[in-house]
C-alpha cells in the first residue's frame, strides 16, 4: 500500500520480507457491498427487476479554497490509495485498478474498497452502477455502455454517528435525470490511525502450549472460576505456556477480564426466606467500582437449580477468585513466561438477527480497541501474547493499528451447534481463511466440528501460509484431539483441568512454535512433548 505506515522487516530462512506494518498518520476506511442479509441494491424500475449489477468506486477530493490548498511537496504525501478486494470460499483477490465497468456483485463474495488517506473528512465517493448482462439494453454509441445511475457519498458521513462502523444507505440516482430510481446498502468501517507509541516491536521465536477452563462455574461457583486471576493461575501452574481469557470495557472504560457481555445482579430482599432473584444485565452498564462491589454471579446461574447457593458461595470466594479483575492486574499477576491469548469480546449478530446478550449497539470500535490495545502495550512487557476475536472487524482494527502482536480471527464454520451468523466472513471456515489472507493475519481458530468434518481445511489454511487453532467441546475427546493433531492443527483449546479432574490423568498436549514467516508474520509448528 502506498500510504502504509510503520513498515518493519521480518525474515524466514535468510529471506527477509517487508511488512505493511500499521496506520500511523494515516486513516483507513472501509466500504463493504455483500449479500449477508439481503442484496445490497435495489433498483425499483421494472427492466431492472432480475438485474445483476456491477459497481465502480470512484474517488474524488471535495474542492477547497485557494487559500486553503497546500504545495505540490504535500499533496503528493497525502496522495489516496484504493485497493478492491473480493473474498469467497475459494479465493481472494486484491486489485488496485477497476474495470470500466467495475466488478460484479455475487451472493457468495464479499466486496470490499479500502481507502487509505490523510484527509479522511475530505473524500467524495461516488459509485456507478452498470447492469451485468447488457443483452438487449446496449444503446449504439453509449459512451457508458450497462450505466444505470449513480450514488455518492462523503467520507464524513461514516464517522458523523459517533460510532466507527455503521450501515449506509444512499440514494442511487438515475444517469439521465436526478430521480432516485433504488438504493444501495452497505457498510461503512473507520479505522484510525494509533495513538501509541511502542506498537511495532518485533516478535521472536516463542512457545505455545494453550489450555483454558470453560464453563466450570456455571454450578461450582466457590471452585476455580474462568476468567479470574486464580483460574489464570491453576491453568499457569499445570504447566500450560499459555492462558486465554476475554477482554471487554466496562462503563468507565476500565478494560476487566471476564467471559460474557452481561451478567447477573441478585435482588436484595427483605426476608432472608425470600427465593433468590437475578436480574440479568449488560456488564458495559456498570462501572469498573460496581462490578467489584456489587453482588453479581454468571449468566449462567440463571439455569442452575440452586441460586441462592450459588450466589452465596460466590460471595464468600477469595479474592482471586472473584471474577471481573481488571486486565491490567491480570498482566501484573502472572510470571511474564506466561503466555496470554486474550479473546477480544465484541457483539455478534446471528442470522436471523438475533444479537449476543441481546445487545444491538455497543462501544465506538476504535476508542474500545484503543484503551485495550494501549493497556496492553504498557503492561505486558516481555509477555507472549496472541490476540483473538469472532468479530471480524475487530480484528482488522487490531492488524491495522498496531504490529507487535498477531492476532487470529476466530470462526465457527457450518455448525450443528450455534445458529448461523449474520456476517457472510463467518460462516464458512473457507471463507474465512480467505478473510485472514487478506488482511495478514496469523490464521484463523476454527470450530472442532467443522474441522473433524471437512479435515482438509487444515492443509488448505497451512498451504495459505496460515496457522490454525481449533476450539470446542469436541476437543475434549482424546481421540478428536488424537485425530486433530494427525491432521497437523497448530493448537487445541481445550477444557485441560475439568478432564483431569474427571480421570485423574495429566491431559498435556504438544508444544507449539512461533516462527515468523514472510506470509504471515508467524507460523505455529506443533512438536510432541
């Protein structure tokens, strides 16, 4: 890209390769057309009924005063790039040209503009729309043979809501007249450049052996917790070189460790005789000081038997054990060999529009990424750390806004078990090994389901140069782990502690290898231990 900033270099087998590296005074932004929950034009006028259509994005710098304009020098830095990217289950493909006529929308691919420019209020986006079968609509002599109309759109626009993302819905005018004759609806993603200053170091050569301990207090509420600084440590002292956790802000912006997006405040009652009562509510809803006064207990406790036990055994935990600590005391808390894969929680929309904790609207992206990203870097020191999301923009975010640590895009594929997500990159771990192509990321975490199913996923992402991790209850059966590391997966995530509870057997798996390579930074070799 020609704008990229904070280029580093990395080597693999004595051939050194350069890196885009992240934004530094530059911005990014994002146009997305797909078809992830409905066509993204609509053309009203009958001959267009059946259409398909083909868009170009055209760039355009709003006009500015004489005496606003700057040196030749200047306006040659601040120069705007645009790549178009089209990402399926079988491929991806980065141009920096468009055909005349621009490229075809289908409902298996996802199309993508990103611009990268110094003047991000100061753009104007113009698309054109041609139909992609002509047949008997070509008019002899048309200099714009297929044009259908056109709509525009300001690069301000996208930020103007507060929020960095958002869906955009413009007016598509027709060529020959000012009337509206559909619309076209997509997304629209900011990233800004980062506010850090030491966000570009190298990673070298380091180890990862990954279990964690998941959904263990939704009865045992007075044992070793997910997400607490004890469970952290139980993972840490059965020799696991690293630990994974969720990361989320509560209201003040503090970012805390814990698993869900909501949890449960207990009602206070007057008679000691009264039955529990638990209210469930968004932990962005409570400060960092409330989630550490307040008497909260999981979700999950909704579905157990006993509430007031489990509330009550909860409340007399010892301190380590009490869930919701800061991520900046769980950096503290651990010997820094310790690895982390830190999960960076962000609300998904199933497919049939359903929203994770029923929450439709959320933090502004770039400042929740920033006040993470920004405790991390402080505190971490010399910490292996690998990031983690199931949101996909989040981790285009953290790729773009800092080089220092990989992160990989978690994804659950086909599945029998969770309902279909909305956004068309999740759906398929195909497709989302195209999606991390794309943007340079270390791999993807696929579901174990999908992966004991469709086993050639795992030499199809390593033959793309991409690691790839696996996670579910399927790993942990022995024989699907025995299964999945014969077919080469580069980590296993699974439930170590509750299986070693319940056979008495050390469940230990291999030991992964970082090794940088050219393609994506980072490559996992699994070695037995």
């Amino acid at each position: 890209m020609a704008l990229s900033g904070g280029t580093s270099r990395r080597s693999h087998n004595g051939v050194e390769n350069l890196d885009s590296g992240w934004l530094t005074c530059q911005t990014e932004i994002r146009l997305r057309l797909h078809y992830s929950e409905k066509p993204p034009v609509s053309i009203t006028k009958k001959k267009f009924k059946k259409s398909r259509f083909r868009v170009k994005l055209t760039l355009e710098g709003l006009e500015e005063d004489d005496d606003d304009r700057v040196s030749p020098t200047v306006l040659h830095k601040m120069s705007n790039t645009l790549e178009i990217s089209l990402i399926s289950d079988t491929e991806f493909k980065c141009k920096h040209s468009q055909p005349d006529c621009g490229y075809g929308l289908q409902p298996d691919r996802w199309t993508e503009y990103s611009i990268q420019t110094m003047e991000p209020d100061n753009l104007e986006l113009i698309f054109d729309f041609f139909e992609e079968d002509l047949g008997e609509h070509v008019v002899q002599g048309d200099t714009l043979p297929g044009h259908v109309g056109t709509a525009c759109l300001l690069s301000s626009t996208i930020d103007e809501s507060g929020k960095s993302a958002g869906v955009l819905t413009l007016p598509i005018m027709s060529r020959n007249s000012r009337q509206t004759i559909g619309k076209v609806r997509g997304q629209g993603i900011r990233v800004n450049n980062t506010i850090i200053s030491n966000c570009g170091d190298h990673i070298t050569r380091h180890k990862y052996n990954h279990c964690c301990i998941s959904e263990t207090n939704v009865i045992l509420l007075a044992k070793v917790q997910e997400n607490t600084i004890a469970s952290l440590r139980n993972a840490a002292s059965h020799g696991a070189a690293f630990v994974e956790f969720d990361v989320h802000l509560s209201k003040d912006f503090v970012p805390v460790v814990y698993h869900d997006l909501t949890c449960c405040l207990t009602m206070k009652k007057k008679f000691e005789a009264d039955p529990v009562e638990l209210f469930e509510i968004p932990v962005k809803e409570l400060t960092f000081d409330q989630l550490q006064l307040l008497k909260l207990t999981h979700v999950t406790a909704l579905k157990s038997k006993d509430l007031k036990e489990s509330v009550v055994e909860e409340e007399n935990s010892l301190s380590d054990n009490q869930p919701f600590p800061s991520l900046k005391m769980v950096l503290e808390s651990l010997p820094e060999d310790v690895g982390y894969n830190i999960e960076i929680k962000w609300i998904c929309q199933q497919r049939d529009g359903m929203w994770d904790g029923n929450l439709s609207t959320y933090f502004d992206m770039n400042r929740f990424l920033d006040i993470i990203l920004k405790t991390v870097l402080e505190n971490s020191g010399k910490r292996r750390i690998v990031f983690s999301s199931f949101d996909a923009d989040i981790c285009t975010m953290v790729r773009h806004k800092q080089n220092k640590y990989p992160i990989l895009f978690l994804t659950q594929g086909k599945s029998d078990i969770y309902p279909e997500l909305m956004d068309l990159r999740s759906r398929t771990t195909a497709i989302a090994m195209s999606f991390a192509q794309f943007e340079n990321l270390l791999g993807i975490n696929a579901h174990t389901e999908d992966l004991l199913r469709n086993p050639s996923y795992i030499e199809e992402a390593k033959a793309k140069g991409l690691v790839i991790f696996c996670w579910g209850d399927d790993t942990n059966d022995p024989e699907n782990r025995k299964k999945l590391k014969e077919f080469g997966v580069n980590g296993l995530i699974y439930d170590r502690q509750r299986l070693e509870r319940e056979s008495g057997q050390d469940c230990v798996e291999g030991v992964e290898d970082f090794e940088e390579t050219p393609s994506t930074g980072l490559l996992l070799e699994s070695v037995d231990r």
